[in-house]
C-alpha cells in the first residue's frame, strides 16, 4: 500500500527521492518522509503529515544533503495519519531509520517484550517496532546490520517491504521483503530502490525484482548482493524493464484517470497485439499452447480476485462458460482464503490482479498450489509476485496505470479473459466456427468502437453536473452487464463518495425499489440484447416512481430514449462484448461527476492503489 523508495551513488539523493514519491503517491498519500545520510554524517530524517508537496514545503529549509537516502509515501494501517506516525522511523540511539511497506502483524507481543527491556517507543506504528528491534538484536548479539536484519526477520509474523539506513555505515542500504514488492534498480555505480519500477526508470532500465525472503545490501563501489534468511548468497537476476517515461506522466490531462480512460483504445490493441492474428480470424496464447493439456482437462475454473479485478472476473465467468462450456466459480480472493475451499489437482484456478501483488489474491494463489490446482494469473505488472507465483499465465499490456480508481486494467483485462475463452474453446471445439470467428472479428474492431465512445466525452461531462446533488446512485444490468453495473457504481463511490449499488436489474424489485423517489439517479445499461425487453420493462417501473433514469442504449434506440431522463448511445458489438464498451461511458461518468464536486480522483480518500496487506 505505501510507497518506497532509495537512492545511493554519485548523485543528490533528495531530488531522486522527492521525484520517486511523487511517482509512487498513488500507493498512498496520507504522510511522507525522508531519511539521508547527509553530507555532515548525520541521519537526517525529515517527514511530516499530508502528500509529498508538504514534504517538500517542510524540507525547503532544511540539510537534504548527502547521497544516500531513503523515502516513504504512506497509506495509514497501524496508527492514524501524523508526523509522527509518518515513516521513516529512527531507532532509539537514532543510529538506525527504517521505511516499510506492510503489516507486522505480531508487533504488539514484540512492542511489550521491547518496552519490558526498556525500550522506549515514539509512535503507535508497527514500523518502528521492527527498527527498535533490529537496534536492539544488533546490540545485544553484537553483530552487522545485515545479520541483525536477518535475525530480527526470523521473528516476524507479517508482510513488509523494508529498507534500512544506519548512520555508522553511511554506503550501505539493507533492504528485505516479504509478500511486499520491491525491485532494485542497478545503475552505473549507483543503486535505486523502488516499490515498482516507476520511480527507477528514468535512470536505468536495469532492475532486480527481490523474491519473498530475499534480502539485499546495496553498497557503495561493489556489486548487489541478495541473501535469504539463512544467508546463503542469491545470485541476482537482472531484468531490462519496458517501461518508458511517458506512460508514469499525465501528457497534458488534468488527471492520470482521465488520461487512462482515453488510453484504452491503445491499450486493448496492445493488449491484442500478437495474440490475435492481422486476419483477425484467430486467437492464439502461449500459455494455453504450452499448457493446452491441462487447460482442456479442468473439471473447473476458479476466478479468485478482489474489487475491480473481481468484476471482470464475473465477466469471464460468463463468457467461458457460454463458450467453453466449463464451470467457473468466481470468488472475492480475501474469502476464498479463509474458508478452507475444496480445490483439487483437476481445478484450474485464475488469479486476476492488475498489480500482481494483492495481498489476498497473492494468498489464495499460493492455497491453490498447495491443493495441487493448475494456477493461471492475469496481472498487468511484468515480474511481480503474483506472476512468479503461477503456473503460467497472461499479461494485459495495457501499461501502468496511475490513477487509483482502475479504468484501462479492467478493460484489459476482460479483453484477457475473452482470448481465453476464444483459445479454449477453439481447442475444445465447444463453439461453432462461424461463431468463433465472427467473436475474434469483432474483438478486433472493439478500440476503434472505444474511440467512438470517447467522443461523448463532453457531453457526459455536461451531463454529470445535474447529478452532482445525488447522495445515491442505483446501477442496473443483466447478462454481461450486470458486471459492468457494479463496476460503475464502484468507480462512482471510489472517486465522488457518493454511496452507489449495483444490481441485476431483474432483482430491483427485491428491494432496491423502495429506494427509487425523484432525487435516486438510476443508470441502466439497456444496449439492443437478448434481455432488452426484460430491461425496458424495470426502466417503466422506475419512472412510475419518479426515478431519474440515465440510459446506455444502443446507437438508433427509439423506444428506451423516448422515457429515460438521459441517453447515452454505443455503438453496436456482440453481447458478449459489450462490457468492453459500456464500461467507457460509466467511467467519464463518475470521472466527471467526481470533478464537479472538487474530489481529488487520482487520490481518493483512504484508498491506495495496490492492497499489499490485509
């Protein structure tokens, strides 16, 4: 969830730093801190409560010299936002300061053995318990960092990425993680640290991606070294990252969502690149030619995945079935893991992350390896935990995404999960062949149908500010849409705290219909499908209660539009597509909604943009 970042070479720190957190904010932003050995040998640590241009306002007056340093963006789990809880953290003699991404979750039976050994503590964090007890093991056992690193690891219960400075040993960092990301970039005599690769690549394109226990001492005028916790020496492997500068940069859009939102078109092309032949008549994926045996043998699929990635998910659902015609179960990854599931080696389970490093999914992949199921994931992020993790799988492409509240990865990756679909079945021979090419034709053409959508861009925009005064939303959908329902309500609440609720549209009169008055704005999609008749009568039943209703409707609609209060029409695509383009228009929708009422969308309150801890 919070950002990490490190520098130590020839260069000043601070810049490289500052400019890390900046890129890093979206994992949180609640407070920010450096810590560098300066020019005087002194640890300086500098941090305060608010984003890292507070950070920067705070340092504009202080010694941020040096060229060893680290940096800390936070999303706050143990103790509330402050300036004290705010990393780094020192160590009692202040010899020592630590930044940390996760959860210690044994911190309070650590904290009290520390405290009954005199050890006084300065904040209510779970981070600095881990830095008073490396000092503390490093004093009493009269060893190096490292060892002491490795010893005091031996002890924790939890999840962390850390780095550590010491003021006597002014060219070492030590950095460990655990069910944590952390890549090291390796420069021309010089080292970069990094939750992921963004705040690293403006320097290098080399970078090691450190496995769950490894430990790494980056020092000044010799190589990397990776060691496990029972410090046997790693040789590391370094990686060329294809990342370029320009997708980490908002490129003249006032917000990183907006310019994601605009990106997809481009994204879904890369994302089809290679796997989809320039006839557009076939699909082809690697993983499901190397693995096509035990694909086509699982008695069943299981989708495991949190929050957007789980919408895309019931989407998959839906589309291998129809196609493949096997079982697939669709489950929230932080369930799945603590309700002792029945898997077994005949199971393929997909696990479905855009970062590749949820904390619950990362968890339920590794339950399903150990039940002996064939694990598939889906992740944006190349060299991540969850990929590492799997048996094989499929990346989106789609580039990173910025913007906490996800756009581009959720179309991403439905369009995945379609390709699968198309590849398994083909194998299978579960789908008529007419119908199979003519799904693969029309996948092909879904970016420029994206760019068609997009054009509505300022009309949504002059709608949205009629809804500004809603406190609720209801969302509606049937078949593929009902996926698409819940992931606009969810994009609505992320980024405009208006409470929203998703539904199948056919369940409204369960319930949700005591809610509907004038002042209750009702999306439904309503596009020309099989349930279009089923959806025109739930649209009527709304507007006999006075229910605003805002209509996604195919292009040509005349009788939906003639009764909704607003319409938005889409261009015409294959049922099982369509979430590919309604999707579009909900996003500018809470996008523009969120905007008119001031709301930072980029940096919505109390989330961040990857769930590393539980």
């Amino acid at each position: 969830m919070c950002g990490i970042v490190g520098y130590m070479g020839g260069r000043d720190a601070y810049p490289i730093l500052i400019k890390g957190l900046k890129r890093l904010e979206y994992r949180g932003y609640d407070s920010a801190g450096v810590a560098l050995i300066n020019d005087n040998g002194n640890l300086a640590v500098c941090k305060t409560k608010g984003k890292v241009s507070t950070l920067e306002d705070y340092c504009s007056d202080k010694d941020v010299s040096g060229s060893v340093g680290i940096a800390h963006t936070r999303w706050a789990t143990h103790g509330e936002p402050s300036s004290l809880n705010a990393h780094p953290h020192y160590s009692s003699s202040k010899n020592l300061a630590i930044i940390h991404n996760g959860i210690i979750e044994n911190y309070a039976s650590l904290k009290n053995n520390l405290i009954d050994k005199g050890v006084t503590f300065r904040s209510d964090t779970d981070t600095e318990v881990l830095v008073q007890l490396v000092e503390y093991v490093q004093e009493k056992k009269n060893v190096d960092l490292l060892t002491a690193v490795q010893l005091s690891l031996h002890m924790v219960i939890g999840a962390y990425a850390i780095a550590i400075l010491d003021r006597r040993h002014p060219d070492t960092i030590i950095a460990a993680r655990k069910q944590s990301p952390l890549v090291v970039g390796v420069g021309d005599n010089e080292y970069f640290l990094g939750s992921d690769a963004s705040p690293i690549i403006e320097y290098t394109d080399r970078v090691v991606y450190l496995d769950d226990g490894n430990i790494a001492v980056l020092k000044r005028g010799e190589d990397l070294k990776i060691y496990n916790m029972n410090n046997r020496e790693i040789s590391p492997e370094i990686k060329t990252v294809d990342l370029n500068l320009g997708q980490i940069e908002k490129g003249g859009y006032p917000h990183f969502m907006l310019k994601e939102i605009f990106e997809q078109p481009e994204c879904i092309t890369n994302c089809m690149r290679g796997r989809i032949n320039v006839e557009a008549d076939n699909v082809t994926l690697s993983a499901v030619i190397d693995h096509k045996k035990r694909l086509l043998n699982a008695k069943r699929i299981v989708i495991v995945a949190c929050g957007t990635s789980w919408h895309a998910g019931l989407i998959g659902k839906q589309i291998i079935e129809s196609l493949c015609r096997i079982p697939v179960e669709v489950e929230y990854a932080s369930e799945f893991r603590y309700r002792h599931p029945v898997v077994s080696a005949d199971d393929v389970v997909i696990a479905i992350s855009q970062s590749g490093e949820t904390a619950d999914t990362l968890a339920a992949v590794e339950l399903a390896k150990n039940a002996g199921a064939f694990i598939y994931g889906i992740c944006n992020a190349i060299g991540s935990s969850i990929p590492r993790a799997t048996d094989t799988g499929s990346y989106i492409h789609v580039g990173p995404e910025i913007g906490v509240a996800s756009t581009k990865a959720f179309t991403g990756q439905i369009t995945v999960l379609t390709m699968l679909a198309l590849a398994l079945a083909r194998e299978k021979e579960s789908v008529p062949m007419a119908d199979y090419h003519a799904i693969v034709r029309e996948l092909s053409r879904i970016p420029e149908k994206m760019e068609e959508v997009l054009k509505l861009n300022e009309r949504i925009a002059d709608m949205s500010k009629m809804f500004t005064y809603a406190r609720n939303f209801l969302y509606l959908g049937r078949g593929y849409s009902y996926p698409v329902a819940l992931e606009g309500a969810l994009k609505l609440k992320e980024i405009s705290y208006i409470h929203a609720e998703g539904y199948p549209a056919a369940e409204m009169k369960h319930g949700p219909i005591a809610l509907i008055d004038s002042d209750m704005p009702v999306v439904v999609i309503a596009t020309h499908n099989a349930m279009y008749e089923k959806v025109l009568s739930n649209i009527q039943e709304i507007k006999a209660r006075k229910g605003k209703v805002i209509a996604l409707v195919s292009k040509g609609d005349e009788t939906i539009s003639r009764i909704a209060d607003e319409v938005i029409e889409l261009p015409d695509t294959l049922e099982c597509l369509e979430p590919l383009i309604a999707t579009i228009p909900l996003q500018l929708l809470a996008y523009h909604v969120a905007v008119c009422k001031g709301k930072n969308v980029d940096q919505p309150r109390n989330l961040a943009k990857s769930v590393t801890v539980e």
